[in-house]
C-alpha cells in the first residue's frame, strides 16, 4: 500500500487491526501513505479502493452520524470520536486501530 518514501506532500499512517478486518488486509498491520491534510474519512477510501467493495460493510456510515457503531477506530490511542469523527485529520507517522465489536462472554 506504500512505496519508497512519502514525498513532502503525503503522509505515512500505520493501520493495525485485528479479527475479520485482518483477514480481509491479510494482515495485521498495514503501512499506508495518504495526501497531506487526509482525514479518516480519506484513509477508508484508500482501504476500500485497495481491498474492495469486502470493506463496506465495515466503512459504510450506517447513519448521518460521523461514528461507526460497527466500527472502533482509535487514532494514537484516542477513539476517533472525540477527534472529529471521520473527518478527523490524520498526521504523518500517526497509528489508526480498528476493531470490529465483539459480543459474547
């Protein structure tokens, strides 16, 4: 998803993520590079553009609302929700983890 070094106009992120999510990257760890300025909201359109239409169950707004109730994304440790939603912009070298809910007990 990244190549050589970002140019002065783009920004490397670290994606991490475990359960379906994993499987669907083939991996538990993604390094992605975005345009400067990108937001999350930017970040799950270069995923969805990479992995395909698999990932709109997990990217898609199920509402209006900028959360994803079937989606916990935390950027440098802090929910996304409190940053902006998926509007929050994202910074170089910044780590994104997602996780998919899980019920049980």
């Amino acid at each position: 998803m990244s190549g050589p070094d970002p140019s002065p106009h783009t920004i490397a992120v670290k994606v991490r993520t475990i359960g379906p999510l994993k499987a669907l990257f083939g991996a538990g760890e993604l390094d992605v590079t975005l345009p400067e300025g990108a937001s999350v909201d930017d970040l799950l359109a270069r995923l969805t553009e990479s992995f395909g239409e698999r990932c709109a169950p997990y990217f898609a707004p199920q509402t209006s609302a900028a959360a994803l109730p079937h989606l916990r994304i935390m950027v440098n440790g802090r929910d996304v929700a409190v940053l902006g939603g998926r509007q929050a912009v994202l910074a170089g070298d910044d780590e994104i983890l997602m996780l998919t809910p899980v019920a049980g007990g």
